[in-house]
C-alpha cells in the first residue's frame, strides 16, 4: 500500500491548479482569436447595400451566441484564478521564514 505524505499530496494540487489556470487560459484564448476574422469576414464578403444589411444582422446574431460562450469562459477563467490565488496565500501563510 502506497502512502502520500500530505506534503506531496500537496503539491500534486497545486500542479493540478496550474494546469487548470493554463487550460483556462488557453480556452479563453481560442475562444476569442477568430473573432476579428469572422467579423471582417460577414462585412466584407458582401458589395451591395441588401449584403452590407445582411452581413450586420449575421454579426449581430453571431456576437450574441459568441458572447454567451465568453461569458462561460471567463467566469470559468475567473474561478480558475481564484483557485490559483487561494493556493499561493495557503503555501506562503504556511512557509518557514529562512534564515
């Protein structure tokens, strides 16, 4: 039988929420890079005034669904950076001061 120190179990957990603070992050990210690409995309792509109409109303449609998404991931980034900062005020209350 294996037994885990709570010092090791320790830092398994505070591994655990940096990868979760990177994964957060990096989902944030993807989440909002094709914005501006899509956005140009339904402008643009049309010449006449009935496309140029079109193109508003499928951006407008498209930030209401995307913004529901960001909104989703930042408060999941939001929590994430919580958890992250919890486990640093924890470590330092506990450490030795060196000498």
């Amino acid at each position: 039988m294996l037994r885990f120190s709570p010092c090791l179990t320790s830092r398994f957990r505070i591994q655990g929420k940096h990868f979760l603070f990177i994964e957060r992050t990096s989902q944030l990210h993807r989440e909002l890079v094709p914005i501006q690409m899509w956005l140009v995309y339904l402008l643009n792509g049309y010449e006449r005034i009935p496309g140029k109409v079109m193109g508003v109303i499928l951006v407008a449609v498209y930030m209401v669904f995307k913004g529901r998404s960001l909104i989703a991931r930042g408060k999941a980034f939001k929590t994430a950076c919580e958890k992250l900062m919890q486990s640093r005020v924890r470590r330092k209350k506990f450490e030795v001061p060196s000498q």
